[in-house]
C-alpha cells in the first residue's frame, strides 16, 4: 500500500523525504521490523520508540512516523506528528481497509464480567447463524480457530489484522473486552463499534487511573456523542443497578437498553431468580417504552448470582440487535463453563473446589457470596487468594475484610508478585482480618502448598474458592515467569 493512503486522515505537520513510498507492514516494535515496513515511534512509560528508530532502518523500514525529526539517511521518509500513539491505530485502520466497518462489532467494557458476557453474547450471536469472531482475556477465537494475544485488549495493530482476518473468514460479528487501559491509550480508537455493553464499576486499576472517578471518566469515553467519530456507536446496553451505569445512561446519545435486578425501571428485568450448584433458572422480562411487553425464561449452566447480571447483558444486546427470543434462550442454554470463571472441578476424592478469576473486593464478595449461597447445611466456606505486585495496594486490606466476613476459613497466599516481596503483600491482605473478630486464617507463600492445604482441611459439604488467577497458567516474578495453573494443582492433589 502507498504511505500516502496509509497517511490518509492522519494529523501529520509535515513528511520529510520520498512520499510516494511502498509500505509493506506497520510495526511499533523495532526488532520485528521487515524489509518495506512503517516503524511507529511510539514514546511508552519506559522507552521511547524513537531510541529504535536506527535499529527499525537497520532492519529494513522505508518510512517512520515521529514526533521529532531525527536524523536518518535521505532515503527514508519520516512522518512528522504530534502525537504517533494517537496516530497509531488510525495507520492501523487505513492499511488493513477498516475491517471492523464490514462487521457487527460488540465491545464490552467495566470492572467485572466482561469475559463470561463475550461468550455469552458470541454464544448467542451463532445461534442466530452468524459466524463470529471474539477476543477475551481467557481465549479469542476467529470462527473455530484460537488465537492468543497478551492483553485483555490487544493494540491497534493487533486487532486491525485480527479483524481483517476475520473478514476473510467471512466472519459477520464479532464480541470483545474492553478495558480502560485500552480506552486509555487509544488500541481502540477507529474500530467501528456497533454496540458498547457496560457490566458496572468497582475498584480497580487504581494504580494507574488514581482514583474512581479518573477510571469512570475513561469507560465514559465510549458512550459520549463527541467521540462517536473515534469509537462508532449505535446503541448501549447498561446494567442500572450500578451508580455508575445509571449515570452513563444520563450522559449518552446511544440508543439504549437497561437491564437489571432491583431497578424496576430498566427494559430487561430479571425476575423469579433460581439459583443453584446446577445452573440459573429465570425469567426475563422486557418493557421497553414503545411496543410489547413480554417476559420469556431462561436457562443457564452457569451458576452464581452474579451471573444473572452477565446474562441480562447478553439478552439486552440480542433484544437491542432484534434477534430471535429462540436464538438468545438457546445461545445462553449451550453456553457451557468458562475457564476460570466461578469454573467447578470435578473431583475424584468428592471435593467441591471453585476456581476464579476474581481479583478486585466486588469480585470477590460476589464470589464468595455465591458459594455461600451454594452450601449444604453443615458445610463451611474455604477461601484461598492472594493479591498481584505491583498493582493497587489499596483493594489488598479490603479483600482481606471481604474474605474475613464471607469465608469460615481463608488461606492467604501469592499471586503474581512480580516485583513485590510476597510476604510484604500477604501482610497488607492480613491488615483486613484484624478489622474482624476472627482469626480464622493462616498465611502461606507458596500457592501449590496453599491450594493442597485447603484440599486437606475441607470436608464434603465444604465449598472450596481459589480465586485470583483464573484462567492463568503462569506465576509472575521480578524478571521471569514460572508455569502455575490453579487447576493443575487441584488435580494434581486429586490423584
């Protein structure tokens, strides 16, 4: 492709050397730089592209784009801009043919949920007979073919040729997560969204956004009619039951649909609520402000009340989309368990073990309310978790009082502690339990011997959380990543 149709829409203050330029590929990494490429000198918090920009010409660039001039042989054309992170996704767009504007495109943003939406949405959206693509933190599919990307939300590069393939695939929808950092640093800016679903807002992510309403203000970005032309956007699909959904509603142009539990108002209800170790069972009735209102049931493999909440938002956008009431029911029926979301073990040696992915205080109150929920009489709730290095420390005392007052017993334990001490971050999760009258927990560095110990102690009845890591299968450290899998391990006891 000519760098001129690569540039075009592109806010550049000026273009040194040749123009008429054969561009063969984008790259914002220097070493993977090939003969005829773009090289984006992207300035990150810890290096500046422009540092590479020889190695990137070494390498074969034709072309640069940069925010200074540097200093290169005349044959190489440099883009000049102000901004290239800004600029980086709209190159994107232009050299793979804006893909995301020949699909349906579904982004699914908030704190907690977005993963088990996707499947439950992409579920849904095959049995109304569309091929879909998805892209999640656990797993991303183009039809049947899985992929792995390193972000819960790739960069622009990444998703332009995904979303490309996709359409040589003949892919004709497509559901994915969004996450604030993603907003943040513009990986999604010019995709063509269709549809924005928000699940809620809790803490997280405070490390990098400061405070809540920071966050808010990012997740907000998506719904505003003055970023329509960077995002798309037809219509929203918000869950009111959370403070900051209702004022989402408040603030956008999209056409909407609210879902709900205790709201009355919203258009999609949940109502007569069955909730067991077997699965949800439900009606959802939906009132919109114009035409019929009608409720239909619902069944559902998964379990765990906050469920309820991921399968309304998946309904809402079938309904907001007009598909059939049979493909949404069907779509959510065949949905199966998800990787390490609220993911139940079967066990030889008759142990109730729950993996999940929760690693904020609402995930893991709603999971560790969940199982309460789930126990027979006499059985008593054990919970294993521990807290990532490097990432809020605020939420760790929290978890801690949240597994204090919902759990019988809890073993705390490393996460990922990369370049913490885990000992330091177990002491900031143990700050919790002397906020509570029980000490009913214990303190152990190494998660297999955690794990295997909440194994030992737990009877039949007993319910069993390791929550944190999910669907992760590694534990990471200062300068390297060992392999660790939740579910390795529990079956590794389990022999």
């Amino acid at each position: 492709m000519k760098l001129t149709n690569v540039l075009k829409d592109i806010g550049y203050t000026s273009i040194i050397g040749p123009q008429e330029v054969e561009i063969s590929g984008i790259s914002i990494n220097s070493k993977k730089i090939k003969t005829g490429d773009l090289f984006i000198s992207i300035a990150g918090f810890k290096k500046d592209g422009h540092d590479f920009a020889a190695e990137a010409i070494k390498n074969g660039a034709a072309a640069i784009m940069v925010q200074k001039v540097i200093k290169l042989p005349k044959k190489i054309t440099q883009v000049l801009v102000k901004d290239c992170r800004k600029e980086f996704p709209k190159t994107c767009r232009n050299f793979y043919n804006n893909p995301t504007g020949s699909l349906i495109l579904i982004g699914v943003t908030g704190t907690n949920g977005k993963t088990t939406t996707v499947y439950l949405t992409d579920s849904i959206l095959r049995s109304a007979g569309l091929k879909t693509s998805l892209i999640t933190t656990v797993q991303s599919f183009i039809g049947h073919d899985l992929l792995t990307f390193d972000r819960t939300t790739p960069e622009s590069l990444d998703l332009n040729e995904f979303f490309s393939k996709s359409i040589q695939e003949n892919i004709k929808a497509a559901a994915m997560e969004v996450s604030s950092h993603s907003i943040d640093l513009h990986r999604i800016d010019y995709l063509d969204y269709d549809y924005f679903i928000f699940t809620n807002l809790t803490q997280d992510h405070l490390d990098y956004h400061e405070n809540m309403e920071n966050y808010f203000s990012v997740k907000k970005k998506l719904f505003l009619k003055e970023n329509r032309k960077i995002y798309g956007g037809r219509g929203a699909v918000i869950n009111i039951d959370d403070t900051y959904g209702a004022n989402l509603v408040k603030a956008t142009d999209l056409k909407l649909l609210t879902y709900a539990i205790k709201d009355k108002s919203a258009t999609l209800l949940a109502s007569d609520i069955n909730n067991s170790i077997n699965g949800i069972d439900m009606y959802l009735n939906y009132q919109p402000r114009s035409g019929a209102k009608f409720k239909f049931k619902i069944y559902s493999k998964l379990c765990g009340f906050f469920n309820v909440y991921n399968i309304l938002a998946s309904a809402g956008t079938g309904l907001i989309m007009n598909l059939d009431i049979k493909d949404i029911q069907d779509g959510i029926k065949r949905m199966a368990e998800i990787p390490g979301r609220f993911e139940k073990i079967t066990m030889q040696n008759k142990r109730n073990v729950i993996v999940d992915y929760a690693h904020t205080p609402d995930g893991l109150e709603n999971v560790l309310k969940t199982a309460r929920s789930l126990l027979e009489p006499g059985g008593k709730l054990i919970s294993v978790f521990g807290c990532g290095g490097d990432r809020d420390k605020v939420k760790r005392k929290i978890m801690g009082e949240i597994s204090a007052l919902y759990a019988d017993f809890t073993i705390v334990t490393s996460d990922n502690p990369r370049t913490e001490e885990p000992e330091i971050i177990m002491d900031m999760i143990e700050e919790g339990f002397g906020q509570t009258d029980t000490k009913k927990y214990i303190k152990i560095t190494d998660r297999k011997e955690a794990i295997f110990r909440s194994l030992d102690i737990a009877g039949e009845k007993d319910i069993v959380i390791i929550a944190g890591k999910g669907h992760e299968d590694y534990q990471e450290f200062a300068d390297f990543r060992i392999h660790f899998s939740d579910q390795e391990v529990i079956r590794q006891w389990d022999r």
